[in-house]
C-alpha cells in the first residue's frame, strides 16, 4: 500500500522547516555541551597548574630563606679557601735552606772542607716586592781543599741542586795550612783556600701576599 500525504504542499514545505529547525536546536545544544566540558576540564588543569606553581614558589621562597641565614658561611668558606690558598702559595714559594743544606751534605766532596755558608734571600723573592733583577750573589761558601781540581769538582756537585744556579768561582789560592819540622827538615804544607758564589733560583710565580686586617670588637 502506498502512503499518500493529504497536507496541503504549504503545509509540508513548514513542517520541513519546523524539523530542520529542531535538529539545529539539537545540534547547537549539544556543541554548546561539549564547549561547556572543554571549558570545565581547562578550567580545572588552570586551577590545578596554578596551585603547583604556588606551592613550587612557597618552596623557592623557603630555599632563598635558608640561602640568607647560610650566607654567612659561605663567606667564612670563602675565606678560608682564600686563606688556605694564601698560605699553599707562601710554603710552595719559601726558600728552602733546610733542604738546601740537605742536598749539600749528599754532594759535597769528602776533601772538601767548608769553613763559611752565607746566604741571602733577594727582593725579587720577598713576599709582595715586585720582580727585580737578581742580585749578583745569594750565597757563598768559602772552604779549604787539597787541589783544585777538587774546587772543580765542588762547583759541578753544586750544580746539581736544584735550587741552585750561576755556580761562579770567586777565588782558589794557595795557603800555608801548617809547618812541620822533623830531622831538622822544615816541611810547610799548602791548602787551596776557596771561594764560590751561586744565586738561588728564582720563583716561576711571585710568591702571594698577606693583608693584615683589623678586626671589629
């Protein structure tokens, strides 16, 4: 059987209407309801994300509290790094004469006999004397040998100590060391009198400075 519509065609053309009005109702509410979730679930991430970045800045302002009352540490720490530093720096650039002298007993001859040890510590490396040009002496031993030969010998053992350098002869003469008498012969006996100079090796780095401070009561 087929189905006749008896409603006039003005009629038909407005319930047409009437039902694609309602289905664009339909459709408008029901976007409306998924912008009103959307808007809902940002709405609660915004809140959530707002409430950590509160709580992280609580934190930060707690840490900076603590960074405040620890201030005073940090620059004591860095006094004393400063400190430590200073007095590494003054040990490493010390004459050594303790170990100078040690070395000295392990090269000198055994017929070399050493009667004066004068040494003198230059400008150049004095704590906080600018560099200079070295002086031309630092130390100078005087001593009395057999030959000099042995006098040669000296100078090329003193070569050896590092601390050391410019090994320079200042004199070797001969000297009446004794005279004897035996059978009514007259014997006299001569030593070679010395002298030799040699300038401590100067600082790859000038050696640090201190700074006294008054200290506040």
């Amino acid at each position: 059987m087929k189905r006749i519509n008896l409603l006039p065609q003005e009629e038909r053309v407005k319930a047409s209407r009437e039902r694609g009005l309602i289905w664009a109702i339909l459709i408008l509410v029901a976007v409306v309801v998924v912008l009103g979730l959307v808007y809902m679930k940002y709405n609660n991430d915004v809140g959530a994300k707002q409430a950590e970045l509160t709580d992280i800045q609580a934190q930060t302002a707690q840490v900076q509290t603590q960074i405040a009352a620890l201030s005073p540490y940090a620059a004591l720490q860095a006094q004393r790094t400063a400190m430590t530093e200073t007095a590494k720096g003054i040990y490493e650039s010390s004459v050594p004469f303790s170990i100078l002298l040690q070395e000295l007993s392990l090269v000198i001859p055994d017929n070399v006999r050493l009667q004066t040890l004068t040494a003198t510590v230059p400008a150049s490396m004095l704590p906080g004397v600018p560099a200079a040009a070295a002086a031309a002496t630092d130390v100078t031993f005087t001593g009395q040998t057999e030959k000099h030969r042995d006098v040669a010998e000296f100078m090329t053992r003193l070569g050896l100590i590092p601390q050391l350098m410019g090994i320079t002869l200042g004199s070797s003469t001969d000297v009446a060391a004794a005279t004897t008498t035996t059978s009514g012969t007259t014997t006299t006996t001569s030593v070679k009198q010395f002298t030799v100079t040699a300038r401590l090796r100067p600082y790859t780095t000038n050696p640090p400075t201190t700074t006294l401070q008054a200290v506040a009561p």
